[in-house]
C-alpha cells in the first residue's frame, strides 16, 4: 500500500493555532497538544459523536483517543448529555452540598470493595496531590517512592524523574520545581525489587508511600507482574509505609474496581480522574475509614476546592457510571478490544514486521519493538518514535485518530461500531506497509 498522496487539509487548524500562540504558551493548554511528537501543526476539534471527531477543517476521524480515556461511552453520550442538560436548568454551581454528590459516591462505594470513603476533586493531578498529603499526615513521614515511567500529574512532589543511581534522589524534571521538594521523592525503575529493598533499608522509616500507576499507561503500556505488585503490598506493609494505586487511567477503565481489583490487591490510597465525571472535570480519592477520618474537617490533613462535587459532574458521573455497572459491560468491551488488536497482530505476523500490540482490557499501546514484554521505562526505544510519526499521518490521512506520541496509549470506547473497527484495521493494516516500505 503506497502512502497517501495528500495529507489531509489542516489549512483552519493552522490558522487557528498560529493565533493561539498569541494567547497561550506555545498555542495550547496541555503540552502534548503541540503535535511537538508527530508531523503537522494541531487538529482543533470542533465536534464529537460517538467514536468520531469533526475537525475545524471538517475532517472526520474515528477516534482512538478518548478525551485521553474517559470517554469510555464515546462523545455526546445521550444519556450524559441529557443528564448534564437537566442539571444545567437548575444551576451551574453552588460551593455548597447537593444529593447528587451522595448518589454518586454510593455508586463508586457500593461497587467497590477497596474503598469505605472518598472525596471529590477537580482532577486527577488534584486527587494525587490530596493522596500523597494524606499518606504523609497519616505515617507522619516525608519521603515518597514514585517509579520513573509513570506519571502522576504536575504537582511539585511529583514532577521529578530518575536520578544516576540505584537508589537515589530525584531530579527535577520542571523548572519551577525546588531541589528541596525533589529530595523528598526518591525515583526508582519498576520492576526492580532490589532497588526497592534498598530504599526502605537507606531510608528506613523516612518513607510515607510508594505511588504507583494502577497499570503504567502514560508512558507505554508497562504492565507489571502480579508478584510485583504484591511484592510492593507486602514490603509498604512490612516498613509502615502506604501504598497508593493512580487508577485516573485504569479506574472504571479496566472495571468498577479497576487494577486493584485485577491483581487482587488492596493499595491503602486510591485515585480517580474524569472517567467518573463522564470525562467532565472531576477526580478522587478514596481508602479506609481510618485513612480518611485524617482529612480535614474530621482530621488535620487539610483539602478544600470550590468546584469539589460540581453538580454538573456530577450528574454527568451518576449517568455514565450507571451505564459502566450494568452486568457484562466491562466483558464486552474486552471482548471487542480483543478481536480488534487480534486481527491488526495477524497482518503483522503475517507481514513479519517487527511491532507488538500490548493490550489489557480496552486499553493498547503500539511498539515498534520485538520485545515480547516492556515493564520499564527505559525498555522503551525512543528511535521507534520515529516510525510512529509516520503511523500517525497515515492513520490521520485514512480518518483515523490516535494520540500525538508513541508514548501514549489508545483506548476502545463502547461507541465504536463494528464498522468503525473494520474501518480503523484497513488503515492501520495500510499504514504499517507504509512504515515498513520506508
């Protein structure tokens, strides 16, 4: 399959982004928006439906990204939608206690066997931020364990990557970030039980939590070994140290109880992000009733936010997440993903090009590797990158829409037809020849 001739029209997108440079640092809001990771400027979205996304130059994709994840039912979901039109009659905000947040933390709760208690926020970052406070005031300590590979949102505490030892402390990764706050984080490489050990024996009782993505997905798809994860429930166990599972990517993603649930282990702290607001602002989160007795008013960890339990996201959560509680739901989506990524592995197989699909319940990641397992950061090979790059503009000429780095994984909403995924196989099927022609 030769490549596309003409890439598609990207001539409003452009104008669009030249005059967002005007008002925004580099002309977005989120830095992986640049498109700084693959060919062309920014897609300015104008539209969403289903599985599929309309562009200011009125190009059409079907759309592998998910608002990032969330849209687990896909864009303008009838019953969200209406849920969020009904409360909108009835007001936007109110910094005051509605219903709406009891109705859905009995949801979350009354399905999930790992948490006795939450609290809202306004994002996944928000809810992290809460969490590593929360752990630090409960075991009265300062330091905390993050792996490199696996990100946690752009809080000072966690903006901090892998320093040149085993075991030592971090570095920066942001301007703006004090050295002081990056040696309170020690990052260590997942999967590596020795350097782990290592940090509990050279800062022994100093360390308030380990963090950890419930399933690595920010960067690459690393999924972890079962003995892993137990391994790190036992050793926080063992050290009087918490043990916080990210689930803003997995959470609702992978099921009701997301990776918890998966590896059969209860992490002391768990986080959610927009999934549970039915991609509207929102996060959480969430563990025993003792933890939680510590956050204030009833305790001395202080978390307060004006927006926390919007009522807008609120309905908008009570609506999609009724919808993801519904028997065999979770089931069939794998199911779905499954069949998707099978067929895509076959043509690979077939073609013998050297590219693995790693895939966990809706979730795949795409590698341009022969490794039959990545776990770590820096398994990943960043030349691959390249040949991403071109995946994404072939895929982007053929209508379909992926992430804007080989770093990020790509997600199957309940919305996308049959059709929709016969479609997407074509133009991957289309799009790898060309890869691997060039």
């Amino acid at each position: 399959m030769a490549k596309v001739e003409k890439d598609i029209s990207r001539e409003k997108s452009g104008q669009l982004f030249e005059e967002a440079k005007g008002y925004f640092p580099g002309g977005v809001n989120s830095p992986v928006r640049a498109f700084k990771s693959v060919y062309g400027t920014p897609l300015f979205i104008e539209r969403g439906d289903k599985a599929h996304l309309w562009d200011a130059d009125g190009n059409e994709f079907i759309d592998y990204c998910c608002s990032w994840g969330p849209l687990i039912l896909g864009h303008n979901n009838d019953a969200v939608r209406e849920a969020v039109t009904a409360q909108l009659h009835k007001g936007l905000s109110f910094g005051a206690p509605t219903a709406l947040e009891n109705k859905l933390a009995s949801l979350i709760i009354n399905n999930n066997r790992y948490l006795d208690k939450i609290r809202f926020v306004s994002s996944g970052t928000e809810a992290v931020m809460s969490a590593i406070r929360l752990a630090r005031g409960y075991t009265k300590r300062d330091k905390i364990v993050k792996f490199e590979g696996c990100y946690h949102g752009h809080s000072d505490a966690l903006l901090v990557k892998a320093g040149s030892g085993l075991v030592t402390f971090g570095e920066t990764s942001s301007a703006g970030v004090p050295k002081a706050f990056a040696d309170e984080t020690i990052v260590i490489a997942l999967n590596d039980y020795e350097a782990l050990k290592q940090v509990f024996v050279d800062f022994k009782d100093q360390i308030a939590t380990v963090i950890i993505e419930g399933i690595p997905a920010n960067n690459g798809l690393l999924m972890q070994d079962r003995e892993y994860i137990q391994f790190l429930r036992e050793i926080t166990q063992e050290n009087g140290a918490l043990l916080i599972f990210d689930e803003v990517i997995t959470g609702f993603r992978l099921g009701f109880e997301g990776a918890a649930r998966y590896y059969d282990v209860k992490p002391d702290i768990i986080t959610y992000g927009k999934i549970i607001g039915g991609g509207m602002p929102v996060g959480a989160y969430g563990a025993s009733n003792e933890l939680m007795s510590h956050i204030s008013p009833d305790g001395g960890v202080y978390q307060a936010g004006t927006l926390s339990g919007n009522p807008v996201a609120m309905s908008a959560g009570i609506a999609a997440l009724s919808i993801l509680a519904q028997d065999g739901f979770y089931e069939n989506l794998e199911g779905v993903t499954q069949k998707f990524v099978q067929e895509i592995q076959a043509h690979i197989a077939q073609k013998e090009y050297r590219v693995k699909i790693f895939t966990i319940g809706s979730i795949f990641w795409f590698a341009f590797t022969d490794q039959d397992k990545i776990q770590r950061a820096d398994e990943i090979v960043h030349e691959s990158m390249e040949q991403y790059k071109v995946m994404h503009r072939e895929l982007l000429n053929r209508g379909i829409y992926f992430g804007p780095s080989g770093y990020e994984v790509g997600f199957i909403s309940a919305a996308h037809t049959k059709d929709d995924l016969s479609k997407t196989i074509v133009a991957l099927q289309e799009s790898l020849d060309v890869v691997f022609a060039s």
